[in-house]
C-alpha cells in the first residue's frame, strides 16, 4: 500500500527474520527493500521521510477487517531449510 501511493518502503528486520521477510512477494518484487534493523539511515540508498513500526501501518492507512488487502499467505519459509528441520517435520 505505501509503495502504490509512490513511497519507497525499507522494512528493518531482525537478523533471524530477514530470510523470511525476503520471501514476502513485494520485496522479491523490488517494491520493498530489507535491511537489518539498526542499520545506520545514513548509510541506506534512500533518504528517509518517514518511520512508521509495522504494526501502526493498519492505523496509519485505516485498515479494518473488511479492506485487509490481502486474503492468502505472504510469507513463506524456505522449502529446502524446512525439509531438513527436525522442528518443522510435521508441517506439510
């Protein structure tokens, strides 16, 4: 939603989770672009207008129930780390 309104979205993870987010289709896309969170601003391409934690953006952009944007999955773990997790053998 922030990148169809002409923003350019950096979403700061934390180390464990920057794999995951990268399966997210607007980052593999090039909408979205990740860096660990505590990245120095000044060190990122873009200059930055705005930080908003992910968790407001539903506020932010007057989600509700009904206009949640997406039904389905959006993020997915890496196939072959899942395969081979003795934690994650009973998911199918």
């Amino acid at each position: 939603m922030v990148a169809a309104r002409g923003g350019h979205v950096i979403l700061q993870v934390q180390a464990p989770a920057l794999r995951l987010m990268q399966s997210l289709s607007a980052v593999r896309g090039g909408l979205v672009e990740t860096v660990l969170l505590g990245a120095n601003p000044a060190e990122l391409d873009t200059k930055l207008d705005l930080e908003c934690p992910l968790m407001s953006l539903p506020a932010v952009f007057g989600t509700t129930v009904e206009t949640v944007p997406w039904p389905g999955a959006y993020l997915f773990a890496d196939p072959e780390l899942a395969a081979i997790s003795p934690k994650l053998k009973w998911v199918k």
